[in-house]
C-alpha cells in the first residue's frame, strides 16, 4: 500500500506525462491545496522534467549529429568477439577500480556499480555473465566464473549457478536445469529451478517458459519448470504477472495488459497448461527453499567476482603459507549481530576510492548492530589481485589499518581463529599515508604497488586491489554491515 | 554596461533571457500540463518582454520581472489547454506560481549537474526510455513495440526510473553539500 506522500508524487508524475483521469486530476488538485510540501515536490518535479526535457533534445542532436559525421565502424570478426570476451572480465575489474579519481576529495565520487560497464565493452553476442558457481558441473565445459554467456543453450547438471545480464538483471539458477540465453533482455528456462532478481531498471527483461512469460514488476521471484509442462511460480517480493506465451505467428502482437495473471508477495501460483490456461495455488517457497542451501548468499553476500573466495577460518597455516594454486582474497564471515556498546573506530565509511588507509577519526556510533566479515590475503606473487563482493546489506564501516583491527578481533572474530600478530602495522592495507601513494616506502609488508579500495555509491559493493610482500607481507581488513538483527 | 537607472540594451536582454531560459521554462512546466502549453508560453512571454524590456531598470531585476510575465501567459494557456483535456484548477496554479518564484538562484542549474551525473549511470536503453516522451508523440508506446513490451509495463518501468532519478539527484546534492 502506498503511503500517502507517495501517491501523490505518483500523481504528479502522471500528471506531467499526461496519464491522469479526471479522478486523479481531482484528487491531485485536492492535496495540493492542503498540503504545501507536495507542492514543492510538484515544483521540483517540473524541474526535473525540464532538466530531462533538454538533455533528451541534446542526446537526439548529439545522436544526429555522430550519425551524419562519425559513421561507427562494423566490427564482424568473430575471432575479435572471442578475444573481447576472453578478457572482458579482467577489463571489468580493472574498470571499475582504474576509473576512479583518488584521494580524499573523491571520496564522494560516484562509483559506478560493477553492472553498469559491462554493456559498453561486452562483446555484440554476450548477454550475461557467469558471476558466481557452488559446486556447479556444466554439461559443456569451459564455463568459468567471471566468464561471458553468449546467446544460445546451456545445461546445467548439478548446483548452483549465479549470471547477471548486462542490464543488471540477475538469474540464480540451480540444477539440474536445461535453459537458453535467446537475447540480451530474455532467458528461456526449459527446466529446472532459478531465482530472478530484475533491478526496477531492467528495460524489457523477458523470462519465459514452455508454458508462460513472466513480467516483473521490480520483483524477486522464483520460477520451477518440471517435465510434466508445469510451471510454479513464487513471488518472494514484489509483484509479478504472468501471461501466456505470445502466438508464434505473432510475435510482436499487443496483448491487453488486463490478460496477464497478477501474483503478489508471498504467493505461489502453479500454471497448468493442459485443457487452457489455468493456475492453482500451492505453498509458497523462499529463495533458500527453491535454490538449497549451498549457496554463499546464506552469508549475507550477493555477488563474488574475481579472485575471492568465502573460507570458514584462518589458521595458523593460512598465516604461514601462502595460499596454493592462483592466490585469492579470502573471505571468512565472522560474527553476526554484534551490538557496539561504544563507538568504534574504522578507516572508513563513505563511498569512494581509497588508496591510503591511515587513521582517519571516523567512528560507527554507539548501538549499532553489526555483522563482521574479516578478509584476508597472501600471495607468493607479489602482483595485484582483484576481486568484487557485494554484500546483501549496507557497509557500515571498513577496517584496514593494523591498530584497528586488533582493536577489533574480540568484537567481530570468531573464537578459533588465528590473528596474525607479529605484522606490526603491515597487518592491514598500505600504504598509510597520502605521500606514499606515488613514492611508496621500502616495507616488508607491503607490495610493490599501493593497496586499493572502492566502496560503491549504495554502500553494498567492494572492489579491491591488494598486493603484499611475497615472503612476509599479509592483507586483511574487517567488513562491518549492518546487521540483519 | 547598464546602471541601475537605466534599461537594459537589446543585446544585454538577450543574454540575460538566454542566462535564465531554462528556469523561466521550469518556471512554466510548473504551471502547466504539456510540454506544448510550456513553450507556446515561453515564446509569447518572450515577446512581451522585449517589448516591456523598458520597464527593468537592472540585471538583477530580471529574473523575477520575467517569472511574473511567465505567469500571465501560463495562466492563459491553462485556460485554451483546459477545453480540451483535465488540467488544475487556477486557483492552485496561482498558489503554485506564487511558490515556485521562490526557488533558489542556481538551483536548476546544481540540479542540472547533479541528474547528468546519474544519466551517465543508466544503460543506454534506460536513457532512451526516459528520453522516449520528450522526442516525439507517443514515444513509449513506439518504443514499446520496439522492444517487444506493452505500453503500460513500460509506463511503470518509466515512473520508477524517474523516481530513481529524482533520488539519485537529491543524494548527489547532498553529498555534495556535505563536502563543502
């Protein structure tokens, strides 16, 4: 139900896109008279509308004027396609951490989510990418995270599998599941289970199935084909509608919006297609019930890219050697529900790119509740490794400098674990001062290259670039979100 | 260079109402239901202005003297839009006009920055649905046919990714606030 503020707003958008009916123009009329603040917002929304009014007329001249004089050039190698996406996910990592402007005074930079630069360098035949797998064995092999889907058929034998599309739409799928990447914007599920997450941005996102075609509306819904031409439907938020799939001989017919079945939160509808369209009501399953269990979204994160792995503990091995085979950034969940009884320090809380990570007197406040995560890395490479990881709730406040984190351990660590505690200050991320961004010092901790942190503009998503000695040096640095709790 | 006892040149007018266009336009939208209603009264307000151009005695004057020509013809304009489709009352479009004179100087213009900043963080394809209903009648629903949607799924998607907007705006100038 929307609250009263929001209608209104509502309204006034129809209004200035010229939607409303008489009733609405009445009722519209009616709050404006009574309630000065929403005729600021409609004042600010005239604004805006004017601000996107000029900027749609300079994106057409623009568009125009690059037409007439720029003809873009036709790319048709298809051995350029391969090339592009066998390195488009490195180039993404890089992207998204490179771009940025350093130092303090970008710390409110706008930091584009990782999703947001895939469209412009995928390659024409990708429409998704591979984020994410638990255990998944693919019928085809090859299929690695990180790596790019193009159109066509995949199967999935056994596990979980994570892609997101390059408008931000996110399919969790679990096998065994049979389904077909048929365009930029649509996945055909042919059996099998998955889990939709389609951002309120997700222009024309299609998700269909032998028997229905699925809307969403800004939703979060499970879809389960069987081989006996079923298909469940469970709307974990939001709204969804479904209709029946189109006539193939029409396929670009209209269908009256009034066709489509509406299914709300909470709900699960089963669609029967034998003898016409039916449905029927059967309990409703959670994202957990209809992916399993395996699957590290239990941890209260969303998204793995790069060289990130989640791990149960550091022992006192982890501490000694370093990590075998291609180094990775471990990720360890620590504690959870943690209340601070006092104020804590961290080395940062605000969006941005950070690339010095000294005391810098910012503080969580009394009272907040927490879960920790502690990441850690060590590397016989002495190279940069990269890695993305969003959390399914906001960053409250990250810990990279040595003093902090010990301060921290009794907090957030988990009993059991081993905390180094012979690095000195080399423990966290360096360098730790601005000076030695370009000129770092000689350290046994630190690698050859400054330690890098991106926190996103909506607080959920951490990009990093760490580096350490490959015989001494160690990363680490604690994740605070806010708790579920 | 005007004093303030004497009127503003042709070409000093000019500059100023090219300076303050788009908020005399936001001024309008304001006021008014249509895109078409909004510069049919920007041009005939323009023209009363040039012609009225003798009554500001200095630039500073401009801005409000112009808001207040604006209003006359918005308000004739509600009434020739008002025989052919639902429009507010003029009553409340009084009320509105008498507010909307009180925005902030530059304050178009941050907000102009600040949505920019969050255009260049939608895909293309959002861009041009947002963009769908400035450039020509019906914009949505040809663009629904293109992408194979109906019209009205893609009048709610527009709704939310202008709701998204107006909040990425307004988180952008706060922060921006906050750091100076």
């Amino acid at each position: 139900m929307k609250s009263g503020n929001s209608r209104i707003e509502e309204l006034i958008e129809r209004y200035q896109m010229g939607v409303t009916d008489e009733d609405e123009v009445a009722e519209l009329e009616q709050a404006l008279k009574e309630n000065a603040g929403m005729r600021e917002a409609l004042i600010a929304a005239a604004r805006l509308d004017t601000i996107l009014h000029e900027e749609a007329l300079n994106a057409a001249v623009d568009a125009e004027s690059k037409r007439v004089d720029f003809p873009q050039p036709i790319i048709s190698s298809k051995a350029v396609f391969a090339a592009a996406a066998a390195v488009v996910a490195l180039a993404l990592l890089i992207q998204f951490q490179d771009n940025r402007p350093t130092g303090p005074d970008s710390a409110q930079a706008l930091v584009t989510p990782v999703a947001e630069s895939k469209s412009e360098s995928a390659p024409r035949d990708t429409v998704a990418r591979l984020v994410a797998v638990v255990d998944a064995e693919w019928r085809d092999d090859g299929l690695q995270p990180g790596g790019a889907l193009a159109i066509g058929g995949f199967v999935l034998n056994r596990g979980t599998a994570d892609m997101e599309f390059n408008d931000g739409a996110r399919i969790s799928l679990r096998g065994p599941a049979v389904f077909e990447l048929k365009a930029a914007n649509h996945l055909h599920l042919i059996s099998g289970k998955l889990v939709a997450n389609i951002p309120d941005d997700g222009l024309g996102f299609l998700l269909t199935t032998p028997q229905s075609e699925v809307i969403d509306l800004g939703t979060e819904f499970g879809l389960a084909v069987d081989g006996a031409g079923r298909t469940d439907v469970h709307v974990i938020s939001g709204l969804v509608e479904v209709y029946e799939p189109r006539n193939p001989d029409d396929p670009l017919g209209m269908r009256s919006i009034q066709t489509g079945i509406k299914i709300a939160e909470g709900q699960a509808r089963r669609l029967e297609t034998d003898g016409g369209f039916r449905l029927e009501d059967i309990p409703f399953h959670s994202r957990q019930e209809i992916l399993g269990n395996q699957r590290f979204d239990n941890l209260g994160l969303s998204l793995l890219r790069g060289s990130i792995r989640v791990k149960d503990t550091v022992s006192k091995s982890d501490l000694k050697i370093p990590a075998s085979g291609r180094p990775r950034i471990e990720v360890i969940p620590e504690r959870t529900g943690v209340l601070l009884e006092e104020e804590t320090a961290v080395t940062f809380r605000s969006p941005g790119n950070y690339r010095y990570f000294g005391a810098s007197g910012q503080m969580i406040p009394a009272g907040t509740k927490v879960d920790s995560y502690l990441l850690h890395f060590r590397s016989t490479e002495g190279e940069p490794i990269r890695g993305v990881i969003k959390f399914d709730r906001p960053i409250v406040g990250l810990i990279c400098n040595a003093n902090q984190l010990v301060a921290t351990d009794a907090l957030g660590g988990l009993h059991g674990v081993n905390f180094p505690s012979n690095y000195g200050g080399w423990r966290g991320l360096e360098p730790h001062a601005p000076d030695q961004v370009q000129n770092p010092p000689s350290t046994q901790g630190g690698g050859g290259t400054p330690d890098e942190v991106t926190v996103s503009q909506d607080m959920t998503t951490l990009g990093l670039s760490v580096n350490v000695h490959p015989i001494k040096g160690v990363d680490q640095l604690r994740v605070l979100v806010l708790s579920k709790d | 260079m005007s004093t303030p006892d004497s009127n503003l040149g042709e070409a000093e007018w000019m500059r100023l109402f090219v300076r303050h266009e788009q908020e005399l336009r936001a001024y309008a939208r304001a006021l008014l239901p249509t895109w078409e209603a909004v510069e049919d009264t920007l041009q005939e307000a323009s023209v009363v202005m040039w012609k009225k151009r003798d009554q500001l005695e200095d630039e500073s004057g401009f801005l409000p003297w112009a808001k207040v020509i604006v209003r006359f013809e918005a308000l004739r304009a509600r009434r020739a839009v008002a025989r052919d489709r639902l429009v507010l009352t003029e009553d409340i479009i009084s009320i509105l006009a008498q507010e909307a004179m009180e925005t902030p100087d530059g304050l178009l213009e941050q907000e102009r920055c600040a949505l920019q900043k969050c255009l260049k963080r939608l895909t293309d394809d959002h861009r041009k649905l947002l963009f769908a209903p400035y450039l020509q009648e019906g914009g949505v629903k040809s663009l629904a046919e293109q992408t194979n949607r109906s019209a009205n799924s893609l009048y709610k998607l527009l709704g939310r990714l202008r709701g998204k907007l107006k909040h990425c705006v307004a988180q952008t100038l706060s922060m921006e606030a906050e750091t100076t």
